[in-house]
C-alpha cells in the first residue's frame, strides 16, 4: 500500500526512475493493490490517500451499503470515507471518477508497460498514429517524447514554447527537472502553497479558490517544511512497519501458540474421556463381579443338594436290592428281617420335589434414565479465554477457594499465590500467615484434594523457582524454605539468611532476590545458599513488601510505606518509579505480576483494586474493584489459562477474562 500526502513534491524524482517497465519492478515499487496483491489495474486514490484498484475498489463499496446509503466510498483500509459528487449517480460512477494521485500517477508512467514506447525511444505522437518514428526530444512539461518533426509542431504552438525539453540519447530518456504543473490549469506552473488547504497551487488557483485562505506562500518557501514533515513521514512509516512487522511476527507465534493449545486441550479432553471410560469400566466389572457372586453362592448350593441326592439314591439302591432279594428268596427269615427294617425307615414319596427351587439373577436397568445420564455427561467446558491486556476483555469470577482447614489455629490469612503444573495437574500453593502453613489444592479425577506444610514461622512471599519446586520466605526465623510440590508440599530444604526477608522472588535458577527490612540497599541478590552476592538501592522504597521479576529480568519491588511501585535492572539502574498522586494514589500497594504481553498488575490493598500498567509504568485501567468481592487483597499471579489469582483475606478468587 502506498500512503503518501497530497502535497508531495514529485519535481525532484528525475533519475531515480529509468528502470524497464516490467511487473517486478512495479511489485519492487509498491504499485500493488493490498485487495487483490496484483499490480494496480487503472488505480484510484481516496481522499486518506490509500489506493487501490477501481474493480477492487468498486466490488469493496458494494459489500459496505451504510456506506453507500450515506454517499460515500468507504476505504477498504483505514475505514474513512471518501465523499462523493454526486450521491444519486451510479456507485460504478463515483469510483470511476477517482483518480490516481500525482505521486502514483507518475510512478505508474515512469514503471508501468505504458511506457514501452517510451523506453523503446519511439516518438509517443507517432506512435498513436501508428507510427515508429525515433524520439530525439523529451518534453518535461508534457512529459511525452517526441520526434523530430512533432517537437517543432510542438514548439510552434504559443501555450507550448516555453516548456523545457531534454534531448535523448544512447537509447536512454534523462529527464531533466521535471516542472510542477498546476493539475488544474495544466499549462501554469506551481507556484504557491495554500497551508490553509495543504495544496500546492498556480497563482489562478490562488485568485480565484483560495482568495479567503489566509495563509499563502510560495513554493520555495515551503518545500524546506514538506521535504522535513516528509522526512518525519518517513521515519514515522518506518518506526511503523517495524512495529507492524513485531505484530505479524507475534500474530505468528500466537498461531503456533493457539494450534499447541488446541492439541494440548483436546488431550485433556481424551484423558478426561478416557478417565469417565474407565469408571464405567469400574461399574461394569462391580456388575460382573456381582452376577459372578451371585450365580457362585447359587451354584454352590445346587451343587451340595446334588451331592445329598445322589447319596440318598445310593441309600435307596442298597434298600431297593435288599427288598428284592428277600422277596425273591424261599428264607421267612430273611424276609421278615427287611420288612421290619421297612418299618423303622421313611418311604415318603419322592416324585415331588419340595426343595427351594434356584433363583434368577436379573439385570434391572432403566435404559431411558441410562440414555438421559449419558445425555447429560459432562466431560467439561470448552471456552475462549482471553489475556488481561487484552482491554475489551472483562474479569468473571471462575471460582472460589477457601483455604480454611481443619486443623487451622486461626482464620486463614492468604499473603501470597501461585500456580504450578505438575504431572499435567494445575497445582494452587498458598502462604497461610496466621497458621504458618503452606498450603496446596489441586482436582484429580473429579475429586478435590488439598495438602499442607507446617513452617516454623509465619510465610510471606512465594518464588516459583520451577513446575514442581518454590522457595518461601519465612521472615520472623530468619529463613528460606525450599518446597517439592508433588502436588503435596515437602519440605526439601532450609536456608539460614543474615537477615529478616519478606518479599522473595527467583532472579535466575541460582539466585534469588530478597526485600530486606528498613536498609538503604533495599533488595539483596542471593545464590541458594543464603549468602548475599550484590545488594540494590531501589530508591525511594525502605522496606519491600512484595518483589517480582519481569520478563526484561528487571524487578518490580512494592512498599506500602510510601505507596509506590519502582522498577529497576537487576543491576540496580532506576527504569521508573509509580507515585500516582489524586484520584489514583495508591493506598497500600502490595502483590504484583506480569502478563505474558508484559502488562503489570498491581494489588492495591486499602482501596481493594488490582491496577494494569503498561510495562514502562504507565496507568491503563482498575482490572478488579471492590464490586468485584476483593477484600484485603495481597497476593497475585497468572496461570498458563490467563486465569488471575488474587488472593482475598481467607480466599483465593480466580478470575478468567471475556469478551464484553
């Protein structure tokens, strides 16, 4: 896209235009349509100066019919709107009375396959005759060249006898200085500048269109301020595209960023997926197992009952067979010996069974109960959630935590919150002042867990030192703990320091940065040992109750003393110190943090607020209030989700970001 003022001066591009007329060198030279990225096919120019295609351009201003109902020719880039002449004419009319501006104009003749003719030496007069007659003559006023016999015709015509002309030669056009000509009276010089206006005009325009502007020079007094607010263009166009291009470079690491989230919330999806599968599976084996017991203990008795029976058959044989062997035999004897046995045995009749007969093991389901719970199954939710500086953006409450236990000697006082994953699981670890505890929630398989850590004194601040691994400062013993969160806390180590520490942050893998109490060097740099390598003047700050470390690795360090927030280099150079007086005084200025686009937040604790700033320290908006619920907010942090971790007194409140 080419963007250039009206008032360009073109008079001084004589030599820098000699190149073949080709499509790559007009591609080279900007001259293509940022619609359809093709070299400009008849271009028209709006009145903000972007130009385009008139096809481009009028199939544009049909897709826009506010536009079109209000007269006007919306620009397909900034928006504006180009009025028209006349609204009730065709739109194909107002934008075929567009034209290009000088600058694209003249680059179009100097680039353009127009100027074939031209590059060929060939007379352009004789041309449109049909005709192959040698130029010798450029015209700089009629910026057409001529042969021979047409510059003689041309220098007898009284309007045309005084424009200069360049002779050609070695197959090359050299254009002397070419003469600004008034657009509207084309054979008047430029002489003057209307500033009222910002246009470069003849002395007839000056008479007659311009008699009320009170502000009229000449050229030549003018072209030293437009070559300088032309050269303040330029390095505004530049700064411009440098920025434009970080956009697109970030625009392209975010891409990457939302397809790796894409995948990486589509597997928590399948775990999630797989997770229900697997309790289903756990119901069904409870079923199977179930009929398996049940048939079992049924087996088992009609296993024994057949046993019984076959031994009673047997009885029954052996009788059988006796009875008929006395029946049989000529012994009285033996005879009557089995039938007074008879007597003294049952012969109940067995054709019926009375035993209990088996039971049925059934499988009762109510299929339309089934279907409506499946129906009804929540693997989870799916939702866009933006960043914090992204200032459309509001703050909903997600959820709450309450980080009062069983166990807990006081009400719970949160200082401080981060959050850690480990193994894939969203681990929140607090420091619990009043119950000098660190504390640990986190949710696995639909099931809420929490897990704590007794410290030998009251926790202030927490320095995420990995995923898996934090140091807490532990003021009143003079010590730093180490913590493995696993997602429960474990005590790996504790540092003995010289000195009383509140804040706390990790600078580095090996050093930490610590807030010391009402020294002139307020914050000391330690290695892992607790010994102290530099200390840094953090100027107006005595005592910090809150440190964190930018993405620059410059350290944010807040006082409530003197309700400030000062950033420095690690080094101890000042970058810029936050006093707002006012409205916008701090109260108590406490936890802060960064955003992944390096946006500042900053708890206020007094007038319960969480403050953005730009990263140089400059105030953008009150993210929370106390409309919000906030009360004695102290701690904050960020997640990998854009979630934002504030705590409240016995609380922790998470807030995710939507659209308006």
């Amino acid at each position: 896209m080419v963007v250039l003022p009206m008032f360009y001066s073109i008079h001084a591009r004589a030599e820098d235009f000699n190149t073949m007329a080709t499509a790559k060198n007009l591609t080279e030279n900007h001259l293509t349509c940022v619609i359809c990225s093709e070299v400009f096919t008849d271009p028209a120019t709006l009145q903000c100066h972007h130009t385009f295609c008139k096809s481009c351009l009028l199939k544009y201003t049909y897709t826009q019919p506010e536009a079109v109902q209000a007269g006007s020719i919306p620009c397909p880039s900034c928006r504006k709107l180009t009025n028209v002449t006349n609204p009730d004419s065709p739109v194909e009319e107002w934008v075929s009375q567009l034209k290009p501006s000088h600058v694209i104009q003249g680059l179009m003749d100097d680039f353009g396959p127009d100027t074939k003719a031209v590059e060929e030496n060939l007379c352009s007069v004789c041309t449109k005759q049909g005709k192959t007659t040698p130029a010798t003559s450029w015209c700089s006023v009629c910026d057409v060249v001529y042969c021979e016999g047409c510059l003689q015709l041309h220098n007898m015509m009284p309007v045309l006898c005084d424009h200069e002309v360049a002779h050609l030669s070695d197959h090359t056009k050299t254009k002397a200085k070419r003469r600004f000509m008034c657009q509207v009276h084309r054979d008047k010089p430029i002489e003057l500048f209307c500033k009222d206006c910002k246009r470069a005009i003849c002395t007839i325009c000056c008479s007659i269109k311009h008699r009320a502007c009170k502000d009229v020079d000449t050229i030549e007094s003018t072209t030293p301020l437009v070559k300088e607010q032309l050269t303040n263009k330029i390095e505004q166009l530049r700064i411009n595209m440098a920025a434009t291009n970080n956009n697109i470079t970030r625009r392209k690491s975010t891409i990457q960023d939302v397809k790796s989230n894409s995948q990486d919330v589509k597997d928590q999806v399948m775990k999630t997926r797989e997770t229900v599968m697997r309790a289903i599976l756990r119901k069904e084996k409870q079923l199977l197992d179930a009929i398996d017991k049940a048939s079992g203990e049924q087996l088992h008795e009609l296993q024994a009952d057949i046993k019984s029976q076959e031994i009673e058959l047997q009885m029954y044989q052996q009788q059988y067979e006796f009875t008929a062997n006395a029946v049989t035999s000529n012994c009285e004897m033996d005879m009557y010996a089995v039938y007074e046995s008879m007597g003294e045995t049952s012969t109940d009749n067995r054709d019926t069974d009375t035993r209990p007969a088996a039971g049925r093991v059934i499988f009762t389901h109510d299929l339309d109960k089934l279907s409506k719970a499946v129906d009804e199954l929540q693997l989870g939710e799916v939702e866009v959630v933006h960043d914090v500086s992204d200032l459309e953006s509001s703050p909903v409450l997600h959820h709450t935590i309450d980080c009062k236990e069983d166990g807990d000697v006081k009400d719970s006082s949160v200082r401080d919150v981060t959050v850690l994953t480990v193994d894939g699981i969203k681990v929140v670890v607090v420091a619990d002042y009043n119950n000098k505890r660190l504390k640990t929630y986190y949710t696995s398989n639909f099931k809420c867990f929490h897990n704590q850590l007794l410290l030998s004194s009251e926790p202030w601040q927490i320095a995420k030192l990995s995923e898996s691994q934090i140091a807490v400062s532990v003021r009143d013993s003079q010590e730093i703990v180490t913590v493995n969160v696993t997602p429960g806390p474990v005590l790996l180590s504790t540092i003995k320091t010289r000195k009383k520490y509140w804040a706390l942050a990790c600078l580095s893998p090996s050093q930490l940065a610590a807030g010391t109490w009402g020294q002139s060097h307020s914050v000391d740099i330690l290695d892992m040992a607790g010994r102290i390598l530099r200390s840094i003047n953090t100027g107006v700050i005595g005592t910090p109750d809150y440190i964190h470390v930018t993405r620059n690795n410059n350290l944010l360090v807040s006082e409530a003393a003197v309700k400030s927030l000062v950033c420095v280099t690690s080094e101890g150079d000042a970058v810029f110190t936050y006093t707002p007086t006012g409205v916008r005084a701090l109260t108590c200025p406490r936890g802060v943090t960064t955003t992944s686009t390096g946006d500042i937040l900053l708890v206020d604790k007094y007038s319960r607020k969480v403050i953005q700033l730009t990263e140089s320290g400059q105030f953008v908006r009150d993210v929370l209030t106390q409309q919000d619920g906030l009360k004695c907010p102290r701690g904050v942090c960020l997640d990998a989700d854009g979630l934002l971790y504030v705590t409240s007194d016995r609380y922790v409140k998470v807030f995710k970001f939507c659209k308006r």
